[in-house]
C-alpha cells in the first residue's frame, strides 16, 4: 500500500493504464479500486504529479465515469460545521452532478460530512503551507550563468575609465592586467550569453526524460536562432525546446549520467532597473519529485562584450554531440569556440582548380 503522498509519477500513469485496460474489458467492477485511488490522490488543481501522468490518469478517471455513468444519483451531503466553516447541504443530482463548489474552510484541518440517498461523490480538504526548507533533497547540480555580450554605452565609459585608472596605478596602457575579469550589471547589459549546466548528483535508477527550465533576467528574451542551433546540433539529447518571454524550456534525453549543457543569447528588448535574480528549475518528467534549482545574479555578471558572440551550443560531458560536423569546423582548445568555413568558398576553390588543371 502506498501511503498517501508517497506515490510517484510513474505509479499514477501505471495505475491510470490499468484503469484504462479494465474499463475497456467491461470490467468496472475491477476498475473501481484503481479508480477511487486516482480520485484520492488528485491535487487541488485536478491533476497529479506531472503533465505525463494527468493526462493518462484524467484519461482513465473519464472512462471509468463514461462506463459507469447513472442519471439516477441523488445525494445530500452536508458537512459538520467547524469554526467559521459552515457550508449546509450540497445537493448532487442529475442537474449538478458536473459542477463542482468550493467552499473557504477557514482553517479548518479536518472536515466531517454526513451523506444521505445514492451515487458517488468526491469531497476534498486541501491544505497548505510553507516550509523553510525543501524536505527532498536535490537529486541534480544546477549551474545557470549569464555573460554579457553587449553592453550600454555608458558601462563601456566605465570600463575605459577603470581601464585608464589601472594604467595610471600600475604603469600599464593595457589595462586590467591585476584587475581581475570585468563585470557589469545585468541593468547594463544589452545581450547576454546563458550557459545551463546540469549534472545528476549521484548514481541510481535511470530518470529518462529531463526538463530544464532556464530562466531569464526581467526584459530579456531568447534569441531564436541561437534556439535553432540547439535544436539542430543537440539532436539524440535534447528533444524539444520552448521558449516565452522569461524562461526557456528544455527536454533533454540521455543525459543520466552526464553534464548536460546549453548555451544560447538573450536578447534585452526592455530596459528595466534594478533587476533582481533569475531562477531556474531541473527535474526529471516522469519524477518530477526529483529536481534542483539555481539562481542567477543579476549584480555582477562577467563582461564578455570585447569576445565575438556564440552560436547556440550543447556539450555533452564538454564535447559536442553532433555527429554530422564538417570536416572543415574546428574546435578551438578551449572546446567551446568553433569556427566554420564556408561551404561556398570551398566550392568556389574546388572550380577554380578544376578549370586551372584544364587549362
């Protein structure tokens, strides 16, 4: 018996086919205990543990209510009174039978009701709160960072009087030799460059499915061609991409035992002061109990605006996974920078040796 609670994704759905298998052999009465512990695990909002698993289960739950559908019911329930909580009677028959009443219980933790006549009805008591801390610790290691990648005139002012400032102290026209690698605020920035990192923590039964969810700075939005490039080069390990105007939505499969990264643009299309942390969320799709999260500062973000822009990327355990390269796209050392040369050109080379040989 699985406490309540306790169960996970993968349960539901297995639990919602075995619904969905009986009902199609006209066994209602065998589906009756699959179907009441769906019912009794549903959440406030009507779905369960994951978007996978409602699905199939709301799927069930609608079978079972088609195959046992009874015009007949007719029920009075009225719970106890409990402080300010005093509902009366709700009636359910063949006019309200689809409708469902929310009631402010004020507080209260336990709710009896008295039932009377015949059919089936579903009460629920939902209680929250807040804990100071996550029960469940992290299954992954989440690591989001932005660079900028263009920046306001004025930080570049900034930046050329700290460069100058350096030179005057230390004796050099370089600048920034001892001052360590520049930063800027996030308010500054015009683009960014996002590189999302994630690890599992530790060794176990494979997850399958990962989601990321990268978010991003107030006023920026994902550069779609940078999305493009993820698609097409991160194919095998990331499935699908979704993006809105605040965070970017990864699928990411066979990736268990590996860092997974991405790295794509953002673009900042409103000026907004003082921006606060971006945040972003790791779990596994068919577990969504196992997660991890990080957060990204938005004071002090690396200062990259002199370096030429990135296309999107994906490294899998710092390698690219794309297995179709030309032979004529070179890594460079650090493993991350890649340079193509052109296709055309080659071609156009190829024709004039061609037509130099003949002649």
């Amino acid at each position: 018996m699985i406490p309540y609670g306790a169960e996970t994704s993968t349960e539901v759905e297995a639990t919602a086919y075995a619904v969905l298998a009986l009902v199609g052999a006209g066994d209602t009465s065998g589906a009756y205990s699959g179907a009441r512990w769906l019912l009794m695990r549903r959440n406030a909002r009507g779905g369960f543990q994951s978007t996978q698993d409602t699905v199939v289960a709301l799927e069930a739950l609608g079978g079972y209510a088609a195959a046992t559908f009874s015009d007949a019911a007719s029920l009075s329930v009225t719970p106890a009174p409990v402080g300010k909580f005093a509902p009366g009677t709700v009636t359910v028959d063949e006019s309200t039978f689809d409708l469902m009443r929310r009631f402010d219980a004020y507080g209260a933790t336990e709710v009896r009701a008295t039932v009377d006549g015949s059919g089936v009805a579903l009460m629920q008591l939902e209680v929250t709160y807040n804990l100071e801390t996550d029960p469940n610790p992290p299954e992954y290691r989440l690591i989001v960072q932005a660079k900028a990648t263009a920046v306001t005139e004025a930080a570049k002012r900034r930046r050329r009087r700290g460069r100058s400032l350096l030179g005057n102290l230390f004796g050099s026209s370089g600048g920034g030799g001892d001052g360590g690698t520049p930063t800027v605020s996030a308010d500054d920035a015009r683009a960014t460059e996002v590189n999302a990192c994630v690890k599992r923590l530790g060794p176990g039964v494979p997850l399958g499915m990962v989601l990321l969810d990268v978010g991003l700075f107030t006023g920026f939005v994902p550069d779609e061609d940078s999305l493009q490039d993820i698609r097409v080069e991160g194919k095998g390990y990331v499935q699908r991409v979704d993006a809105d105007d605040r965070k970017v939505v990864f699928y990411l499969e066979n990736t268990d035992s590996s860092e997974a990264c991405v790295i794509f643009q953002a673009l900042k299309t409103h000026d907004v002061k003082n921006l606060r942390a971006a945040t972003s969320t790791v779990q596994a799709y068919y577990h969504p109990e196992k997660k991890g999260t990080a957060s990204t500062d938005a004071g002090d973000i690396e200062d990259i605006s002199d370096l030429p822009r990135r296309r999107g990327l994906v490294r899998i355990d710092g390698r690219s996974p794309f297995k179709g390269r030309s032979p004529f796209e070179v890594d460079t050392s650090d493993g991350e920078v890649t340079e193509r040369a052109r296709v055309g050109f080659f071609t156009s080379l190829l024709a004039s040796i061609f037509f130099w040989g003949l002649g």
